[in-house]
C-alpha cells in the first residue's frame, strides 16, 4: 500500500472529454444561433482542469481519437499543466462534441455527439497503465459505467484505489440520453458505491440512484433544467451511505451544499450571483471541494471553496477554460465576507 505522503498525484479523474462548442448568441432560440465557441468539456476533464489551477497536481485519463479534435484537448490540457501522458489514442473512434446554446436564466439546450465515442473506449489496460496507486484521489463520473468496455475499466480503478487507500470520489453525471433506460443507471451506480467514500450530486442525480419507476421520470431533452427525477432525496440519501460512502454531498443550487454523513449534516451556504451559464458549475464545485479534501480541510470549508468556484463558473461563458485559480477564487470569497 502506498503511503499518501509519497503519492506522485493530488488527484486522478478518469471519465469523458470533449470539444463543446457554447453559443456565442447569448438569448437566441437554438435555431438561431450564428456561431459558436470551442472549450475543452467532459465532466472528469473540467475537474481535472479545476483542480491544477488551484494548485494540485492532477491527471486525467480519458479516450481520445486519432483527430484533430483529440489534439485540440491535449494542448489545451497540456497547457494547463494535467498530466496526460495516460490518455490513450483509440484508432477507429472519435473524440466527442458537445453542441448548447444558452439561454439565461434557466434554458440551456444541449446536444451530445458521443456515437462511436473513444472516450468509453478507456480499458482495463489502459487502467492497469495508470498510477491509481499513485494517486491521493481517485475521481470518475457516472457516465463512465454505461457500457464497457469504460464500465469494466472504472470498476477496477475504484477497486485498485481501494486496495491502496486512494479516496473515491463519485461524480453521480446523470445524462439520461446515454442510457438504454434510465432504471439501469441506477442499477449501475448501486454497484460501484461499496468502491466510493464521497458521492456528489444534485437532488435530480441523487434520485436518479435509486430510480426503479419511469413513471418518475420527466425530460424533455430540449431543456437541460427540464430534466427531472421526482423522489424521497433524503430517503435516497440515507439508503446511499448504507451501501459504502461515508458521505453524500447534495449540491443544492444557490442554497450551496448539504453534506450528509452518517451521524450528523452539515449546510455550506452558496455565493448568489447572476447566472450566465450553469453548465460546468458543477465540475467547478467538484475542482473546489476536492483541492480542500486533498489538502485536509473540513467537510464545510472544503465545500464552501467548491461552491465559490462553481459560483465564478456560473457566471461565465463556458467551463474548463474559465475555471478560477486560487488567488482568484480567495479573492472573490473576501470580496463576500468570507467563509
């Protein structure tokens, strides 16, 4: 077992990458928009990016294609210092693209381009490859598990960092659309969380885990807010830490975080400001939260960090390529009174 004192990473994410390309049209219709801008996406990037520029020394592993848009991450995650040099190249398979317009405060239409999708094409070896052992943090996203031969994958990853004292953290990620029914999403996540110390997620996410109904379901794939999971969340939150996390982080909007742990819960307020764009702000808050887990912090300061990042994200134009530094971030936290 390695020690986490000798560990070569702060943290390790392992899930999707992604072109997305953000309406520059800000309030027009879909059908309207004239040109788009070109970020680095895929919820497991986005934190990876997030956390190194707060200062933790981070590594991804994601699928890429042998195209240019696999080159336009690496550069771009090259740049920013994520180590990469465990991102397989997948012959045959194509980087993804996300497409979305925005439109403020609460319409954000998102379109996936995942066929043939080299990121799900991640391996057993490709994770037999990666220093999960020489990692302090082991991150994925849900998404990861829908098929192999990435599902398979993420289940070693999640054992291998628990042989050796890695803490696992599980981004729940609940993309509907990538599902054959939505009811094996949860099947899925149930598996894994015997492999998992903290699970983050929103109240939709976290009922989405326990999701046996469709009748409980309602989306409409032209709205991302539109995409609801109706639930006990406490309910569902308490069965979750009988099945292995020693905590629950429920991201909770503008009223922040509640973190649930087995014998207490604890609220970490958000930072209000005027939302511009909410995709992304979760993976901000995953950046924030995790930084102050590696470095020790408490459960509510780590989680107030988490959501002053996702409060800046909110406000921006896209995710990964906006992400606060921690200069910036402690800044804006002064500018609001502080913790």
């Amino acid at each position: 077992m390695t020690n986490l004192a000798d560990r070569t990473y702060d943290s390790f994410h392992m899930g999707r990458s992604s072109i997305d390309l953000y309406a520059n049209d800000v309030g027009a219709a879909f059908v309207d928009i004239q040109s788009f801008a070109a970020y680095v996406g895929g919820s497991p990037t986005n934190t990876s990016v997030g956390a190194r520029r707060l200062g933790l020394k981070t590594v991804v592993l994601t699928g890429l294609g042998e195209d240019p848009v696999g080159d336009f991450i690496l550069n771009f995650l090259q740049k920013e210092g994520v180590e990469t040099k465990f991102c397989p190249r997948k012959l045959g398979h194509r980087t993804s693209a996300v497409v979305l317009g925005i439109e403020p405060p609460d319409r954000f239409p998102l379109v996936y381009y995942r066929d043939n999708c080299a990121d799900m094409e991640v391996t057993i070896d490709d994770v037999l490859a990666s220093p999960v052992a020489g990692s302090s943090i082991f991150q994925f996203a849900g998404t990861n598990l829908y098929r192999d031969p990435c599902r398979s994958a993420t289940f070693l990853a999640a054992e291998q960092a628990k042989q050796h004292n890695t803490r696992v953290v599980l981004d729940i990620d609940f993309r509907p659309d990538q599902w054959h029914d939505p009811r094996a999403f949860g099947v899925a996540i149930r598996s894994i969380l015997r492999l998992v110390d903290v699970v983050i997620g929103t109240e939709d996410e976290i009922n989405a885990v326990m999701l046996t109904d469709p009748n409980q379901m309602e989306l409409t794939h032209s709205q991302v807010s539109d995409t609801r999971v109706s639930g006990d969340v406490q309910a569902a939150i308490d069965l979750m830490l009988t099945l292995g996390p020693n905590a629950v982080l429920h991201k909770r909007g503008v009223d922040g975080v509640r973190i649930h742990l087995p014998q207490e819960t604890i609220d970490a307020p958000g930072f209000p400001v005027e939302v511009y764009n909410i995709l992304g702000a979760g993976d901000a808050f995953g950046a924030g939260f995790l930084y102050g887990y590696a470095q020790g912090w408490d459960w509510y300061q780590a989680a107030r960090l988490g959501n002053a990042c996702g409060a800046i994200v909110v406000t921006q134009h896209g995710c990964a390529n906006f992400m606060p530094t921690y200069d910036q971030v402690m800044s804006f936290v002064t500018e609001r009174g502080g913790w």
